[in-house]
C-alpha cells in the first residue's frame, strides 16, 4: 500500500483540481494534461490498488488540433458537411458521404471512391471525411499529389529528417484514409 501513496496523492489531486479546470495553459498538475485515476479492473485482477495516467479533455483536444493541422493542409481544414454546398446533382453523394463519415472506425475496411467532373464538391467530401474521421480518432490523411511529390523533393533537398517525418506521420497515422487529389 506504501508503494502506491504517490499514486493515490495524485489520484486525489486529479480529482479535486481537474473538474475546475480551464484548459491546458492553466493546468497545475505536474505533467500538463495528464490525470491519474483508479483502475478498478486493474485492482480487481492484481489485487491491490492499481492506478493508470489518461490524457485530459483538453489534451486531447489539442493533439486533436495538432493532428489535423498536419494530415490536412491548412485549405481544406474548414471544410466538413456543413460547409458543403449542396445541389441536386451533389446531393446523392453528400448524403452517401455523410453515411460512411457517421460509419467509420477504427475497423472500417471499406473504402468510398469519389468521381465525377470538377467543380462538383469531391474535394470538399473527400477533406470533409478526413475531417471526420480525424474528430473520431480515425486516422486519416487528405493528400494534394503534386503538393506530397514537391513537399518529399524539398525534404529530400534540405534534411532527411524532414522526409522520415512526413512519411512517418502518414505511416504511424494508419491512415485508415488517404484522400488524394490530382491538383
């Protein structure tokens, strides 16, 4: 029981400050965004108190944020359902693309083609499932081609760290989704 004090101390103190909380830049614990909390299933197994660290709301709002910034460039990041004009000859494909947006997880093996002429709102489906599928936790990436070949030949140019995070974020992202536009 000694062994888990610090645990509970900060159990008790996630308990007591994080409901009040206003966010990120004024947390007070001692790893911002972190909260302990009891795990009961853990206790029961293990038979002694067991504690866990989870992210914050706010925390995970942020990485949220972060996320999108980088697996959609920053044109398409206003772009979801509810922005997307619709008309009678988009209307079909808004309603198709909403269902399988309300349907992705995490276990989603179905893919969704879209095609048509320009002008006709596929770019704006296609950011606005990646959209999302990025506030579900779903990882997605909408890729501009001509923009991913330029951005790898500039990474390659000036520093190789730059290319292994590019394809690393693609990489560990899943993604689940890659929207690709042609240009």
């Amino acid at each position: 029981m000694e062994a888990a004090a610090a645990e509970i101390d900060m159990a008790m103190k996630t308990d007591r400050i994080c409901p009040g909380c206003a966010g990120l830049e004024a947390c007070v614990m001692p790893t911002a965004g972190w909260q302990v909390f009891f795990d009961e299933a853990a206790a029961d197994m293990y038979r002694r108190p067991s504690f866990r660290w989870r992210q914050c709301r706010y925390r995970k709002d942020a990485q949220q944020k972060e996320q999108e910034k980088v697996m959609l460039a920053p044109r398409f990041q206003q772009r979801s359902f509810a922005t997307f004009q619709v008309t009678p000859e988009n209307k079909e494909a808004l309603e198709k693309c909403r269902r399988y947006a309300d349907s992705l997880s995490l276990s989603t093996t179905q893919g969704l083609m879209l095609i048509g002429p320009p002008g006709t709102g596929k770019t704006h489906l296609a950011a606005a499932i990646a959209r999302a599928a990025l506030e579900k936790r779903v990882p997605a990436a909408f890729v501009v081609v001509p923009n991913l070949l330029d951005e790898l030949r500039r990474a390659v140019k000036s520093d190789e760290n730059d290319v292994e995070y590019m394809l690393s974020a693609l990489r560990n992202a899943g993604p689940n989704i890659v929207a690709c536009k042609q240009a």
